[in-house]
C-alpha cells in the first residue's frame, strides 16, 4: 500500500457490478475481475458489490460496471434503475461508470426495443440507440482517442444497435475491423463515463482501457511488473493477429 490516495482512507475502492442477473453476456463479469485483479497488485484495496436487479444500488460506488444483455432483460433492466436512481446519483457525483453493449445502450438517451420501439434510456451519456439493418457480429479492432492514451482495442460485437453521439460525447474509438457505433466509431464516454459494444471481456483483452478507469477513480497508478501483464498482453497479440491487426 503506501499510496495514501485521498478518500480511500479506511476503506477500499468500492467496485458495483450492476444487475449481474441480468446484465452479463459474454463473460462481462471478466471486467470487475480485471479491475479489481490490477487494483490489488497496486496495493490499492477494492471492495466488490454485486447489485442484483431487485436490489439497491449502493450510491457511494467508486466504478460502476455495466455488461451486456439480450433485449428483454435489459428493457427490465433499464425500469429497474430508474426506478432506483442510485446509479444516476453516483455519476452525478463524479463516479466511475464503464458499461457494455447492453449497458452502453441502456446509458444513452434513448435504445431500440424488442420491436425497435424508441425506449427511454436512462439518459448518463449523450447517445442514442436504434436497430440496424443487420447484427453487428464478429471482432473488433479499433484506435483509441488519443487523447486518452489507451493502446488499439480488441473485442467481439455482437448486437442489433446502432448509435449515434450528441455533442456532449465522443467517439471511444475509431473502427478499423468491425461494426462498432455504426457509422465508423466505436463507443462514446464524456467525463468519468464510457460506454462500449466491446466483449470480450473488453478489460481482460485492453488492460488499458481497464487501467484508464481505474486513474479516473484513484489517480496515477504505478506500473506493474511485466509477469502480471504476460497473460493479458499474449491474448491481446492473439486476438489482434487473429483478425491481421
Ligand atoms: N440487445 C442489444 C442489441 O442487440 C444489446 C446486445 C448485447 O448486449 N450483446 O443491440
């Protein structure tokens, strides 16, 4: 430890995963393990809540985590937060949230429902969601804003959405191989918010991208030693060259 990060004192970075019942296509629970994996190799200690949807969300989470889900599931899914409010109160506090897919959609202004009917969203990120022609399925490879410093991103889409960005967000990423957004961006995020269609999971694959949330809810990180990073870096060489990136 010896960090001495402000406002952890006493207690350890609270990690929620949202609606695991739910919310949880694809192995997406492999992002809470990632998170809380590179948090406690930096000595940083980390709670870990799992909300169930008939639950409360805790207000006073340090990063939310959001995955994906089919579509009746995160229709109900979206009735139950709202209904809740504690996870619009934590953003609006300043709270980490990264969400997948499902969650990415359900975050925005506005998603596509079972029949495409315009379903209210819960309104974190400025986006809105409808269905597209054809199901974005496959890899994904895709180049970060630079302005955020994450290394190209690897991941596997699997969805009916299509979304467009408001001004109050910007693209995640731009799509070298792959579906993304639609329109040839990938994801969105604006402040400490950011959403994906990326599984995979996406932060067992981009340890950047996990290590990225992570500086937003506890500051500069130190790195980690090469032999923590040797299972995560042959995956991502694996899945990249998979697809010729
Ligand atoms: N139901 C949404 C869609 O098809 C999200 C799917 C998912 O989370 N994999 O667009």
């Amino acid at each position: 430890m010896g960090y001495g990060y402000p406002g952890y004192a006493g207690r350890g970075l609270r990690l929620v995963w949202i609606y695991p019942d739910l919310l949880s296509t694809y192995g997406d629970r492999g992002n809470l393990l990632v998170l809380e994996r590179r948090a406690r190799l930096r000595g940083i200690p980390v709670d870990v809540t799992l909300v169930n949807s008939d639950q409360r969300v805790p207000p006073d989470g340090d990063i939310y985590l959001m995955g994906g889900g089919e579509d009746l599931p995160q229709i109900l899914a979206t009735r139950r937060l709202r209904a809740d409010g504690g996870l619009g109160a934590a953003v609006h506090r300043g709270a980490v949230l990264f969400a997948v897919c499902a969650g990415y959609q359900m975050i925005g202004r506005e998603f596509g429902g079972a029949e495409g009917q315009p379903m209210e969203g819960l309104g974190l990120l400025d986006i809105r969601s409808g269905r597209g022609e054809r199901r974005g399925v496959g890899e994904v490879v895709a180049d970060v804003d630079p302005a955020l410093n994450v290394p190209r991103l690897t991941g596997f889409e699997n969805h009916q959405g299509v979304t467009s960005l408001g001004p109050g967000a910007k693209p995640l990423a731009r799509v070298l191989t792959g579906v993304g957004n639609g329109d040839g961006t990938e994801g969105a995020y604006a402040g400490r918010v950011l959403g994906t269609y990326l599984h995979g999971p996406a932060l067992v694959r981009n340890p950047g991208l996990a290590d990225l949330l992570l500086t937003w809810a506890a500051g500069p990180l130190q790195p980690l030693v090469p032999a923590a990073e040797e299972l995560a870096l042959r995956l991502r060489g694996e899945r990249l060259a998979a697809v010729g990136s």
